[in-house]
C-alpha cells in the first residue's frame, strides 16, 4: 500500500483501482477543510507539506486500516477515498480527522472508520510527537516565561 501511495502522489497510476478510480464527488469531499484551517490558513499550508513516500508513523496508520479492513482497502470505494484522503493529506492527518474532527465530514470519517478507531488511537499513543505537535507548540507558547535573574 505504502508503493501505491508513493504512486499517487507522485502523479503516477498507483494499480489500486480504489485509488485510481477518478470520481469527482471524492475530490470534492477530500478538500474540505476543518474550521480551524479555514480560519488559520498558515495550518492548512503546513498539513499539505506530505512527503513522497510514508515515513514510519504513516506506515502505522495505514497497517491499522489494512489491519482492520483488510483486502476490502483495495475494493471498497468508501475505503478507496480514505486511501486517496491519506494520499492527499497524510496517515496522521487522516488520524487526526478521525479521532478529533471538527468539521461534519470529520465526523462522517469517524463514523465510516469507526472499526479503525481504537488502533488509531494506539498508534497516536506511540506517535504522540506527531500527533500532538501542533498542540505541544500552543502549550510551550502559553506556558508563562521563568523570571530573567
């Protein structure tokens, strides 16, 4: 999956027909955004930074959906979209979507993925610097500063 992915983002034919398949109501769906990056548009240009090929974390991501959905990843169309929606945003973002969504397509995620949530919820536990790095930058900035001498 991880080969088909690199594909995708490449621009190449991935040969998954449920991330190759061009629908357009998918596209429209996967670019919507969350109200906070609608608000913060240097977050929304930060979240597309996605790299060619799946580092660890988004490997751990992509190994729980084909964990809990198995080869039906590759058939599915619903699934298919989750796989373009990685492609397009990343594991971590998709996990994020998912476990912590604000927008109603994040709470549609949630539900479509509700089998994979307890294994997202693992793999942000294991990759808590990722997942929270946005949240981590907001408490170091608010924490008061210590007293100068």
């Amino acid at each position: 999956m991880d080969a088909a992915i690199s594909a995708f983002r490449t621009g190449r034919s991935s040969g998954v027909q449920a991330l190759d398949a061009a629908n357009r109501a998918v596209d429209d769906v996967s670019n919507d955004h969350t109200m906070s990056e609608t608000m913060d548009p240097a977050r929304r240009d930060v979240d597309r930074h996605v790299p060619s090929r799946p580092d660890r974390a988004e490997l751990a991501v992509l190994t729980a959906l084909a964990d809990t959905y198995g080869s039906e990843m590759l058939t599915n169309s619903s699934l298919g979209h989750v796989l373009r929606l990685v492609a397009r945003s990343g594991g971590i973002a998709l996990a994020k979507r998912v476990l912590f969504g604000e927008s109603a397509a994040d709470q549609q995620l949630s539900v479509m993925l509700s089998a994979a949530r307890a294994a997202f919820t693992q793999v942000s536990s294991i990759f808590a610097e990722q997942f929270f790095a946005e949240a981590n930058a907001l408490i170091a900035r608010s924490r008061p500063k210590p007293p100068r001498g």
